[in-house]
C-alpha cells in the first residue's frame, strides 16, 4: 500500500504510524521505509499541530514554487561569463548546434570562480 501513496500522503501516513509505535517510532520507521527522520518529524508535527492539513493542488505533489531557483534566475552574468569561457576553446561545425570544448568542468569552475562567480 505504501507505494501507492503520493509524497504527502505517505509521510503523514509514517507519521501517524510513528505515533501509534509511541517512542522510537521515528528512527523504527525511518529504517523501516528509508524516509529521512526528519520528514517523519515535521510530519509528525503536521499531525500534532492545530492547524488544517492542506494537500498540494490537483495533479501536483508539491506546492507551486519550492525548490532550488535555476542559476540563470540567481545570476544572469553567469551564463554570459559561461559562455565567454567555452568560446575560447569551442571546436565544432559552426552551423551545428553541436559543439565541444577541451576544458574540463573543474577548469570551466575556478574560471567563473576567478571572475568572481563562484560556481560548482
């Protein structure tokens, strides 16, 4: 049953099973299910609080904007530095939209780190 459930429902499902086990149901079913114990926790807390569980809309698994913001969002420059860096050493067919470069990713990051825009 529980891979049937969607990401909300089976972390209050744990939740509420970590409550009826009493102490210890948190790292137990933690273990058992491989949910981080702190999801439980929050989750947990979710149960026990006052306020009214609210699902994620229709069709969705997760509140509209969460998450990490893109890099181009963050810093715009940064693609523009980017893309200064691969055309120095860009090789290709410049009518393809398939290039190469000989730099490495670890290169192309202490590049941007140099220019000030630090990047991993």
């Amino acid at each position: 049953m529980f891979s049937t459930l969607n990401e909300f429902q089976a972390r209050l499902f744990v939740a509420d099973k970590a409550l009826d086990l009493g102490r210890g149901g948190i790292s137990r079913l933690s273990a058992l299910t491989g949910m981080s114990g702190t999801t439980i926790t929050k989750a947990v807390e979710q149960l026990e609080g006052n306020r009214k569980l609210v699902a994620p809309p229709e069709g969705r698994v997760r509140h509209a904007g969460g998450g990490r913001k893109k890099v181009e969002e963050v810093d715009p420059a940064k693609r523009a530095s980017l893309t200064q860096i691969l055309e120095e050493t860009t090789a290709g067919d410049a009518m393809s939209l398939l290039r190469w470069t000989s730099k490495s990713t670890r290169v192309i990051a202490e590049e941007l780190t140099r220019r000030e825009q630090p990047i991993s």
